[in-house]
C-alpha cells in the first residue's frame, strides 16, 4: 500500500465518529501532567537517536 492511501485512510479515519473519539481520548491523555512528561520523554528519545551517531 502506498504512503498516500495510507494517508488517505487516516485522514477518512479522523474524520469518522470513531476517530473523533479517539482523537479527543488522545488530548484528554496528553493534558495529564504525568502523561505530558512520558510522551515528552519519548518524543526527546525518539528525536536523539538520529543524532548519536
């Protein structure tokens, strides 16, 4: 499957009633200040590795 159809189906997704309940599931999470710092620590974790070598 192409990049584009698969882009294409998340965006179909997002605009469902499932997806927008998943999407507002998902803010609600990351508004947790306990939350915030886990996917802040993955995204810093995630954005290094392609600095360390």
């Amino acid at each position: 499957m192409s990049i584009f159809k698969k882009v294409a189906k998340v965006a179909a997704l997002a605009k469902s009633p499932q997806g927008r309940r998943a999407i507002a599931q998902a803010k609600r999470y990351a508004q947790d200040p306990k939350n915030k710092e886990k996917i802040d620590r993955v995204v810093n974790k995630v954005k290094g590795r392609g600095r360390s070598h």
